[in-house]
C-alpha cells in the first residue's frame, strides 16, 4: 500500500500560502473572464442573426468556428507569445491568460446563447412585432431573457468545464492552482498526495461556482426559479 | 390584393373593404389563405401585387416602418404569445411602456383597466403559465386592447382552447364587438359569426368566395363550396 504523507504538503507555509493564492488565482481568473467572455459571446451571438451586415457576421462566425476547433493551449500562446510580437509590446502573462480565456469563453458562450435564441417559438416574434416593439426591444426585452434562461443550465455546465481547463494558463507561468500544484511537487516530490489535494480543492472551486451561478440566476431570473 | 409563397399563389385577387366599425368573420377550410389574409393587414406577412390600405395608411411590400401601421391594428394569436417572462400586468405594461412611450404608471393604470375589462385583475401578479387557456387569451386581448388600435384582427382565437374556455374568451370578443371595435376574425365560431358578425366571409384556394350578412350565409349559401364547408360544421 502506497504510504500518503500529505503532512509533507502541510508542514511548510509556502506551500499553503501557494496552494491559497493559486486557487484564488484560479477563481478569479475564471471568474472575470468568465464575466467578460459572457459579454463578449453574447454579442457574438446576437451578430449571427440574419439581418446582421454580413461582413460581421461571418467574421464572427469563423472566430467562434476558429477558437471552438483549436486548442486552449494553442490559443493561449498565441495570446502570450504570438501577440506581444504582433503589437510590439509585452503585456504580464497574468493579462495573457486573462485575455485568452475571456476569448476562449466567448466562443463557446456564443454557440450555447445562439442556440437559445433559436429556439424561441416564433409566435413571441410576430407577437412583439404586432406590438410594435423596435427589432433592439424585441431582442432585449423579449428573446435574451427567455433565451438565457433556457440555455442558463449549458452555460453553467460549460463554464465549470472551462474553469477546469484554465489549468493550462500554468504553462505560462501564470501562478494558478495548477501552478502552485507543481511547485509544492517539484519541491516535496509527493506529486500524488499534491495532485489529491489539487482535485479537491478544484471540486470545491467548482461547487462554489455552481453556487454563485445558481445565485445569480435567482437575481437575474426570478420569474424562472418562481413556480 | 396577390400574395405568393414562391410559385404558390396563397391569395388570389382579394378585395375586400371594411368600414369602420364592422365586424367580419371569415371562415374556410384550412390552407385557404384566410390567417395570411388578416396576418397582411398589419404587414406580419407582405403581400405581392395590389395595394393594402389600412386608416389611409398604405401597405407596400418592403415597407420601412410597418409599426405605422400596426399602431392602428391589434393582433390576438391562436397560440396567444403572451410573453411567458412577464407577469400578466406586465405583458400588458411593456408594449405601452416601448411603443408609446408611456410611463409606468399610465401604462399600470391603463393595463389594470383593460385586465379588468377582460374580467381578470386579480391575476395580474401572475405569470402567463400559470393561468388557463382561456385567462391566457383573455390577456392576449387585453394586451392588445392597452395599445388603443382602432382595428383588431383575431386569428383563430379558441382554436387552441378546452371546449370549456371557448366561451369565456368569445364573450369578451363580443363584449368588445358591442363596443363598436372593428373587428376582423379568423374563426369557426359559427355562434359567434352569426351573433356578431356584420358581414361572413367564406375563403376556399386562397379567394373570397362568397361574402354576405350571417343571416344570408347560413341560411342561403350561394357557392357549392360554401355548402359543403356548412354541411360539415353545423
């Protein structure tokens, strides 16, 4: 039987303090993106419509079609290395990674959001039509909101999927979770104990986000959670 | 008035003209054309050939501003489109609020009004799934009623009804009919037609076959295809 000795992660304060950053790293990295990739999709999704200018249209559609069949980690030096060189100018690879992961997130969102739009029955069209609703109210107030909400589940789903990919921002050095993961075994050579304690703390990161999510949605969509 | 999907002519040479005031049933067999007819007069579908003149306003196809028009008109639903996000009150509160440009407060008070024409204030805390079939369409006429059109046009209001709620929203049409509204309805209702109607229309191929007061229509039918159409519903 193999002998855990996860006191060899406890017993040194940089390793905790590591482990504590790293996952707030992690968090909050997913989370602004999160937040910044959902306002960046969101307007990915709606210029996929019809009666969008089709210049618009189908550049957004090849960037949603570009980041959806790449890799992150691809996409993610890209950001880090390819850019700075593009532009001349460095930015810290923190930004990078926050950059490449609202970009990333936005992809996904779009699709997952367009496909809400799409299913709303057309009787709400013609209805707010008949009303007199201007084409940006009948977006606004009629088929986001209804949208959202049916979609809301596949966007938890997928973001929590996203943040458990976000791991990868530690290839650039970016001192994330999976960072301080690293580190610690580096250090004690107990990779397996460090990677248990890595998986819980992700569970729990990602129960939290669950939470929030759940949360947010009460806040946002009442009339939904409300029987 | 024409209208085509592709090659196929849904409507063919209509002409029809409605005063003020009048309440006409038109009736047919389905695939006959008579919801694209009345989904034409407020341009929810364009026409082809012909004009359309609704309160002097005129139709054409590719019209820019179709909410011209549509101010004039009020549309209740088969499936009836209330907006399942917003409480009855406010189904009835957002348009005014977005197309009138009325403030919350006149659009509460105005909405209140015509829940309670309808016969239905106390639901309007409520959300639209949790009423009938019947309450439902009751606020789709509500709804419409709050936008103040001169004309409404009903598109086979208690098609998608309970037998039993198929009464409740047929009184409050003719509520509104004896009010003097004019009114165009897509409807077998043949209660109704011959109750309120001034005028019945019959549609079979996309045509106006046959036109004449509820009395002559059921009565007296001239076309062949009209007596069918009568042999089978009554």
């Amino acid at each position: 039987m193999f002998d855990f000795r996860f006191y060899e992660i406890w017993r040194s304060e940089e390793f905790i303090s590591a482990l504590l950053s790293g996952a707030f790293n992690s968090f909050w990295l997913s989370a602004v993106g999160g937040m910044l990739g959902f306002c960046f999709g969101l307007m990915l999704a709606i210029s996929q419509d019809k009666t969008v200018f089709w210049g618009v249209r189908y550049t957004a559609r090849s960037y949603i079609e570009i980041v959806r069949n790449t890799p992150f980690i691809v996409q993610l030096f890209f950001v880090a290395f390819g850019l700075p060189l593009l532009f001349d100018y460095q930015w810290s690879f923190f930004a990078s990674a926050l950059l490449a992961i609202t970009l990333n997130f936005s992809a996904y969102f779009a699709e997952i959001v367009r496909s809400g739009i799409d299913t709303i029955d057309k009787g709400q069209l013609e209805a707010a039509k008949s009303l007199c609703f201007s084409k940006r109210q009948t977006l606004f107030d009629i088929i986001l909101p209804q949208a959202l909400v049916k979609v809301y589940p596949s966007l938890t789903s997928q973001f929590v999927f996203l943040f458990l990919t976000t791991g990868l921002v530690s290839e650039i050095s970016v001192e994330d979770l999976t960072w301080a993961g690293r580190f610690i075994s580096d250090r004690n050579f107990r990779d397996f104990e460090v990677f248990i304690v890595l998986t819980v703390i992700y569970i729990l990161l990602a129960w939290l986000f669950k939470l929030i999510l759940q949360g947010i949605k009460r806040l946002a969509f009442p009339w939904s959670v409300n029987k | 008035m024409s209208k085509w999907y592709d090659d196929f002519q849904v409507l063919k040479d209509i002409d029809l003209s409605v005063a003020f005031g009048e309440r006409i049933v038109i009736c047919g067999p389905s695939g006959s054309g008579k919801s694209t007819l009345i989904r034409c007069l407020n341009h929810l579908e364009e026409h082809q050939k012909g004009s359309i003149t609704v309160n002097d306003i005129s139709l054409s196809p590719g019209m820019k501003n179709p909410e011209k028009v549509r101010r004039e008109v009020g549309m209740v639903f088969q499936s009836f489109n209330l907006f399942p996000h917003l409480t009855i009150l406010e189904n009835c509160m957002l348009p005014q609020q977005r197309a009138l440009k009325r403030t919350k407060a006149e659009a509460r008070e105005i909405g209140m009004r015509f829940l309670e024409r309808v016969k239905i204030p106390e639901q309007s805390d409520k959300y639209p799934r949790q009423l009938s079939g019947g309450q439902q369409q009751r606020v789709a006429i509500a709804r419409a009623l709050c936008m103040e059109p001169k004309i409404m046009l009903f598109d086979e209001p208690t098609s998608a009804l309970d037998p039993e709620m198929v009464s409740e929203v047929l009184d409050t049409m003719i509520e509104l009919a004896e009010s003097g509204m004019t009114m165009l309805c897509v409807t077998h209702e043949m209660g109704f037609a011959r109750k309120v109607a001034d005028r019945v229309i019959f549609m079979d191929a996309g045509k106006i076959v046959e036109s004449s007061d509820p009395e002559a229509f059921f009565s007296n039918p001239q076309h062949p295809r009209t007596k069918e159409f009568l042999g089978q519903i009554l």
